[in-house]
C-alpha cells in the first residue's frame, strides 16, 4: 500500500490540494470560519464538484462526496479505499481518515511540505466521540514547534512523541536521518502513511514510551510536542495524545531533565510544555529548577498563562465534552484537583536547551507575551549566545578589562524618543529591536550615544570617555554606569560582542 502513496500524494499537489490551493479556494470568509470548526461557508465555497473541490470535502470537511466526482484514475475511489483512507456506500465515498495537506514551516513563501494524515476531527455537536487512543493533525502547537525547531542542517533528529508525523516530515528536509517515536501504534501507522504520502523515506519509527526507545543513543537535536496537559490523576490516561497519566508537570519535568543525555556535543532540545503556577512558588524558581537539572544552557519562555477555570475549558472543549452528561462533573473535578494543589494558574511556552559541556551554562526563564519574529528557531542560537556574552562582559568587567572590549550594536536597533512636540530634551529613549524578539529598552543618554557610534571598531573604554566629553559628565561614571547596566542589554539583544 505504502509504495503507491508516494504517487497519491504527488497527484493531489498536481490537483491543487496544498494548502495554498484549499486557501485560495475558500478565500478568507469560509477560510476564516472553517478555523472556528464552522464548516457551511466551506461546503457553499467546494460545491462546483472539482476534484479539487471533491477532495476539500472529502478530507478537510469530512463529508461524503459522490465517487465519481473523484474520478476514475489510478487514484480514483477504489484505490482510496484500498488504501484504507476511505470506504463506498450508496455511490458515495465516505473519508475513514482525515488527510491534509502541510505547509513548509521555514518557507516564507508556504511551500507544499506533504499531507499529513490523522482522525477524522470530532466536530461541534457530532454524536461521535473522541477514542482514548485518538490522533490529531496538524495544529496551531505543531507549527508553533515547527518554528522553533533547529533550521540549520542536522545529522541525526529525533521527533519525541511524533503522533501524525508532522514534525518528522518538517525534520526530514533539514536532517540526515530522523526518527520518530510515540506510545500509541495508531499514532505511528498513520505517521508512516503521512511519510509515505509526502514522499518522506528513511523515517524510523520507533514504539514506546518517553525516552526508552531510544536509550542509550545520541542525536543532534531532538523536539517534542509532548503530552503536557496537566488533568486529574484519577481520569488516568484518557487522551493518549494530551495526557501522559503523570502528575501534575511531571512528564515535562523530566523530559527536560532525560532528554539532554541523549544529545551529541552541540546539540539541541526544543519542546513545548505547560507547567503549573502553584500560590507562593515563583513559577520561574519552579521552571528554573528543571533547567538547571538538564546541564544545558538553557532559553524558557512563558507565552501565555490561563486560570484553573479557564484551562479545564479549554480541554474539555477540546475533547468535545462540552454540552455533554459529564461535562460539570468533568469540570469539577479539574477544579478540584487544582484547588488542592493551591494552582493559580496554569502557562505554556517554550523550552530551548543546548548542551554545550559548559560547566557553567547560562539560563534565563522569562515571559515575552507579544509577537516576535518567525521562525524563532533560524535565531534561538543567538539568543543563547547573547546570554553568554552578557556573562563574560559581567566576568569582564570584575576584571577591571571591560573596556577594552571590542562592542557593537545589533543590527535592526532603531531609537526612539518620547516626549512633548518640540521639547528640547525626550522624556523618554527607547532603544526597539525591529526583528527577531522585537524587544524594547528604555535606556538613558549614555546608552543611547553608545548605540549611534558602537560599529565594532573601537573597544569600549575610548567611546564612553568620547560619550563622557559630550555630555560634560565624568568618565569614571559613566564607566561605571555602562559596565552596571550593558550585560542587561547585551543580553536582551540590543548590543554584541565583537567575535575574537
């Protein structure tokens, strides 16, 4: 079976089906209401009984279409069926699984990356439910992941927990060989097919829980979108693609404290993780302690928190228990176990790890709420550099030698000033990345002269007295000022050090 779907999924890009055609075909109205699970503006949009049109229906909208709508090809009815994709009744073909086509995550043009293949999605006010043992497509977290992933070339990925497969056919452009585990067989028979569609060889996929099917093996970087979401213990194991059946943030606790054993020298870990804000525990001190069991130098990322109520919600809708019999007594007992637990709040983000042998690493754990630069993962790397540098300007300047060191300021700063039309002097400098992490720094005089004249060129000490002449100040201030306020910046992004 597997050695015809490489032409299936060749015929479908040849159709029109990639994301950029189903977008182009439903335009924005239906478009925007189909991401709200509403799917009648979607069927007004696919009625002209395209091929196109019949395989949006088919797979994207899971509605029955008539077979012959699917032609009478190679890769007509009767082999989607043979396929095991789809099943006949009454002249009609009936999607048995949910396939869609995927985006390139590190294309800034969107790019046709494959098809991934998963359930049939449970929509709002079906009868059907969701099986314990349910796998899911392609979502707003898998692209999320997708993004921070290493987009550098790689010799060896590991994709942890791989459900569908989208993160091993993401891999398998940029990674000599890749392999993908999950717990649950279902999950890794429709990421074979979701391989075999994209035309993706050589993937190895692996059975087993956390990191035993891997052990005692090493990669270049290894990603996972985990089963992270924090549910009562005694529901157990309900969802095998959210839940772990772990307590609590345990699973992503020790994800992040196992996973980097299994890195080359060098190497990467990206996951995503919810982890639990608990009443008079600082949930940096809690995340920060993961970390710092992991060796690694260390980037964690908070961007975005919910209340208890909230969060139960969420996961309630998402397994479609909302307007159900169960649906309070579900929602109770998720408050519940929060309360016993003295939970105020439950956050996502991301988690960066590079193992660099460092006996030393460097860690920060913080939260950025707006938007930043995608992909994050084409600069993570600089980022962890740039923590490094503010620790050796730090050790630098203990020395006595900061300022013979050779600075720059990063390319894309702007300043800004704020103050009333006119004013003489701003109430306000801003210093304002216009990429990547797109932070701002409010900055004082000194600061800001030194980011108009920091090219690299000159170590440090001659600009500031230049800075200390201008200004009328004295130089062994204003030294001092620069070497107790620059780490804060050269961590945050806005000024470098100059290599060697």
């Amino acid at each position: 079976m597997f050695a015809d779907l490489g032409e299936l999924g060749r015929a479908w890009e040849r159709a029109g089906y990639t994301v950029q055609g189903v977008r182009d075909l439903l335009g924005p109205v239906a478009g925007g209401a189909l991401a709200r699970d509403e799917i009648v503006p979607a069927l007004r949009a696919t009625g002209g009984g395209s091929p196109l049109e019949a395989l949006v229906r088919l797979f994207w909208l899971q509605v029955p279409v008539p077979a012959a709508s699917l032609g009478s090809g190679r890769y007509g009815a009767d082999e989607l069926i043979a396929a095991g994709l789809a099943e006949a009744s009454g002249g009609e073909v009936r999607a048995l699984l949910r396939v869609e086509p995927l985006e390139a995550v590190d294309d800034p043009a969107g790019g046709h990356a494959g098809y991934v293949v998963s359930d049939l999605k449970v929509l709002p006010g079906s009868a059907a439910a969701v099986r314990p043992d349910h796998v899911v497509g392609a979502g707003g977290a898998s692209g999320g992941l997708g993004r921070l992933a290493v987009h550098s070339p790689v010799d060896n990925a590991l994709d942890l927990g791989t459900g569908c497969g989208v993160q091993a056919l993401w891999l398998a452009s940029r990674a000599r060989h890749v392999t993908a585990t999950d717990v649950n067989p279902r999950a890794l028979a429709m990421a074979r097919m979701s391989a075999a569609l994209s035309g993706v060889e050589g993937v190895e996929f692996l059975e087993g829980s956390l990191l035993e099917p891997v052990a005692g093996r090493r990669f270049d970087l290894i990603v996972s979108n985990p089963p992270f979401v924090i549910a009562p213990p005694e529901e157990g194991t309900r969802y095998v693609y959210r839940e772990s059946g772990l307590p609590g943030d345990e699973f992503c606790r020790r994800l992040v404290a196992e996973a980097p054993g299994l890195l080359n020298e060098g190497g990467h870990c990206r996951f995503l993780a919810n982890w639990l804000q608990v009443k008079g525990v600082p949930w940096e001190e809690r995340v920060g302690a993961w970390v710092e069991q992991s060796g690694c130098d260390a980037w964690v990322v908070q961007r975005d928190v919910q209340d208890p109520a909230e969060y139960a919600e969420l996961w309630l809708r998402d397994s479609r228990e909302a307007g159900t019999s169960r649906y309070r007594e579900r929602y109770d007992a998720w408050l519940d176990y929060f309360e016993r637990h003295e939970v105020t709040g439950i956050g996502f983000g991301w988690i960066v790890l590079r193992r660099t042998g460092a006996d030393r690493p460097v860690i920060r754990v913080e939260e950025i709420r707006h938007a930043v630069d995608q992909p994050v993962g084409a600069y993570a790397d600089r980022i962890l550099d740039g923590f490094r540098a503010a620790r050796e300007f730090s050790t630098a300047c203990g020395k006595g030698v900061a300022d013979g060191l050779p600075l720059r300021t990063v390319d894309g700063v702007v300043q800004e000033q704020i103050g009333p039309p006119g004013a003489e002097d701003p109430e306000r400098i801003l210093l304002r990345q216009s990429d990547r992490l797109r932070r701002a720094a409010g900055v004082g005089t000194v600061e800001a002269a030194l980011a108009g004249v920091c090219d690299g060129t000159l170590p440090l000490g001659p600009l500031l007295d230049a800075i200390a002449r201008l200004l009328a100040l004295d130089p062994g201030q204003v030294r001092a000022h620069a070497e107790a306020v620059l780490p804060e910046l050269i961590a945050d992004g806005f000024f470098e050090l100059v290599p060697g």
